[in-house]
C-alpha cells in the first residue's frame, strides 16, 4: 500500500509539473528548471554540483513550497548530485570520494545536509535513509534575495572551500576540506613514474613543493638527488642544499651550496639571492651577492647587489651611484625598474625589504 502511494504521489507530481510548465518528463525538452553543473577545484580534489534551478516565481519557498522537516532534493528534476575526486570531509566528518545524491531536510532553525549513496533517483521520491553516506547539520542564514537556486563556492583556498546553496531569501554553506598535502604528495610518486622521471625539472619541482610546503624533507632530498642523477644543475643543487639545512645537516648543505655557486650564472645567483633576502635570510644572501660581484664584477646585477648591501648600511649616497651604474648596462627590460629602484633610494628608502 505504501509503495503505491508513493508511486501514485511521483506520477502525480510528473504530470503537475508537465501541466504546469509545458514540460514532459519523457521528451527532450526545455525546462522551467534550468539545468547547471558546476566545478571547484581544492588543491588536488575536483567537485562537481550537476542540479536543476527552481525559481521563487512569487511563491514561499520554505516552510510552504518546501515544508520544513522533510527531505527534499535541493534542487529540481532529477537528483542534484555532488561528486568529490578525492575523500574529504565534510563539516569535518569524513566522506570516501564517489558521486552522491545531494538532499536536504529544511527547518527554521538547522538545516540536515544528505549525501546519499544513490545518485540516480528522480528527486527525493525514493529516498532511503538507509543509504546515507553521511548527514552533517548546519545553519541557514539570511541572505540576498536569488530568484533562481543557485550553488556557490566561497572562500577557496588549497585545502577547503565552503559550497553555499542560495535560493530566494536563504543561504545555506556546509565546509569541504581535503588532505592537499597527502594528496599531492601520493600524485607525485605517481607522476614520476611516468615519462616525469627521466627530466631532471620534475624532480626538482616535486623537491621544491615538499620543501616549500613543509611536508618530507627526506623525500625532498631524494628527489633532488634523483634530479642532480638526470643532470646535475645550479638549481638542483640549491634545492638539495635546502633539504639538507632542513635535515640539520648543514656541513652537507654548505659544501652543496658552494658546488651550486660554482656553477650558477650571474643572473641565476642574483636570483637565488634575492630568494634569500625575500626568505629573510639577509646574510646568506649578502654571501651569495659577495661570491656573485667577485666572478662577474662588471656585471649590471653585481652593480644591483653592491647597492642593495651598501643601502642595508645605509649608504645611500653609494647606493644610488651603483644602481645607476646597474641602469647603465642593464638590457631595455629591465631598465624601469632598476630606475624605479634608483627613486626610492634616492628617497633614503630601503630596497632590501
């Protein structure tokens, strides 16, 4: 018996929305209820909300159109569904990646949020509780009146973002976040057991990551030595100098280093040395300056650096002598902002910060 009144209430609700909107639930034809699919990506992790939009066409919405306290398909037409690339968590509870059916249970006070393991029902019609995935409670707020149900992302960073449904007057966000640095940390071995393996900048790069992301020093040092392997380079060597300073083996890290300056050009010390001031390590960075201007004296970044050191002792005078001299023999590119340099330390301003 119940089973027939569901059927009788979904036929019914078919043919209402046929009636109403001209629509048919069988033709291939457009719909009251636009459809929409949209993306986010988090890091490493891609979600995707496929829905049909519903719109407020004068009507109340909820606790009317939508009555509080019964589950309801967050959208129209068939099911809304979300798809995660990767497990996340979802108000901080945990959900396997996969693509779910997104419903909702709206109140005045707290809304429930479903993700069911069916995705592929018409709606809520069918909906079983006892294919739940995960239900997380959250709060409805007050918003901008949306004629058209709408899904949002807000606030994306690498590690989570905030899915808002807004329709009509309300808002209503749950928070996804994801493990970028676990994630990008499996995607590397993976990626480097492909064609990445055999180029010496893949390794370094993946080295960089884990560095600058604080992640496995260990595993930084064995991908730059992995990449000194294919061919050994100023920045490889610089970069397993960083993991070995992480690794508190500074000696090693010393000797690596000074290996790295042997080889570097001109511009690539310079570059590697501003790196250092921008890190705030501003004696390491006057070395590096130091062994530059004495290999490539006559160079324009030696006339660069021989201002930035005398500005750090406030010799501004001398300063700005060298910085023009670095204007003078600089290529075109890179005249204006060299001069730009010369303004502010004519201004007694301190360029190394």
């Amino acid at each position: 018996m119940k089973r027939s009144l569901l059927l009788l209430l979904f036929a019914v609700s078919l043919l209402a929305a046929t009636c109403a909107y001209g629509q048919s639930a069988i033709l291939d034809l457009p719909r009251q209820s636009q459809h929409a699919v949209v993306m986010q990506r988090v890091g490493m992790t891609d979600i995707t909300i496929n829905y049909h939009r519903p719109l407020v066409n004068k009507r109340k919405v909820f606790g009317t159109l939508e009555p509080y306290g019964k589950v309801w398909r967050a959208g129209a037409n068939e099911n809304t569904t979300i798809q995660f690339s990767t497990p996340v968590t979802v108000e901080g509870k945990p959900l396997d990646k996969g693509i779910y059916g997104l419903h909702m249970i709206p109140t005045e006070k707290d809304w429930t949020v479903i993700f069911s393991k069916n995705a592929t029902s018409w709606g809520s019609f069918t909906y079983d509780q006892a294919e739940d995935a995960l239900r997380v409670t959250v709060h409805p707020q007050t918003a901008e009146m949306r004629e058209a149900l709408t899904y949002d992302f807000d606030d994306p960073t690498l590690n989570a973002v905030t899915v808002t449904l807004r329709w009509d007057k309300i808002a209503v966000p749950f928070k996804v976040e994801a493990n970028t640095a676990e994630l990008v940390q499996a995607s590397l071995h993976n990626q480097l057991r492909g064609r990445a393996k055999y180029e010496w900048s893949t390794w370094d790069e993946a080295a960089g990551y884990l560095l600058d992301h604080k992640l496995s020093a260990e595993e930084a040092l064995n991908d730059a030595e992995e990449s000194i392997q294919v061919e050994q380079r100023f920045e490889n060597l610089v970069t397993k100098a960083r993991a070995l300073d992480a690794l508190n083996r500074q000696e090693e890290a010393a000797t690596t280093r000074s290996k790295a300056v042997e080889m570097g050009t001109a511009i690539q010390l310079h570059v590697y040395g501003r790196q250092l001031q921008i890190a705030g390590k501003q004696e390491e960075a006057f070395h590096v300056f130091r062994d530059n201007i004495k290999r490539n004296p006559a160079h324009w970044v030696a006339h660069n650096e021989q201002a930035r050191m005398a500005c750090a002792q406030k010799d501004f005078d001398g300063a700005v002598k060298e910085m023009k001299l670095a204007v003078a023999s600089a290529p075109d590119p890179q005249k204006s902002g060299l001069e730009g340099l010369v303004r502010r330390l004519e201004a007694k301003e301190d360029i190394n910060k």
